[in-house]
C-alpha cells in the first residue's frame, strides 16, 4: 500500500480508511495550503484534502457508492474537523 500522510488528520484519514476499505493503494494529500484564509480554513493547516484509494471494497460500486463508503469510513471526521474532501477511488480493475 502506498500512503502518504502527515500531520495528526491525515494520519487518522489514512488509518481509518486503512481499517475499513483495505486499500491496495491510498494517498492522502494535504491541499490546505491552496485554501488559506479561505472558507472552511481553520488555521489548523488540516482542513482540506485529496485521497485517492483503490480498494476491492470498490469493485460494483457506483461512483456516488465509492465516494459513500468514503465517508462512512471516515465518520465524525467529516463532521467538522475535515471541511473538503476529494476522492478519486476506484476498483483495482478499473486501472
């Protein structure tokens, strides 16, 4: 698996989605910065962020699915502490 991640919510990002979904690959990619004084930044430098995961967890899901699954792994996360999300997730036979 390739991961990378830093800080304390990145980290937890990449753990969580470790557990639930088994990637065979996950970036977690810090894009706070581009978001500086922006809606949503609360100075923690953590607030906005890219993943992409592939993950058999994927194969017969939709896109909206993928993108569910996503979320529900990361669960009170997306309550507040992470503002933006991107995902690019797909199934290990769609690369």
């Amino acid at each position: 698996m390739n991961q990378t991640a830093t800080g304390p919510v990145a980290s937890e990002i990449a753990r969580r989605l470790a557990i639930a979904l088994e990637p065979t690959l996950l970036e977690v990619i810090n894009d706070s910065a581009q978001h500086s004084g922006h809606m949503g930044d609360d100075g923690s430098g953590e607030s906005h962020f890219t993943v992409v995961i592939e993950s058999a967890a994927f194969i017969g899901q939709s896109r909206v699915g993928r993108q569910r699954l996503v979320n529900q792994a990361l669960g009170d996360l997306m309550d507040g502490t992470v503002h933006a999300l991107a995902i690019k997730a797909r199934a290990p036979e769609d690369a």
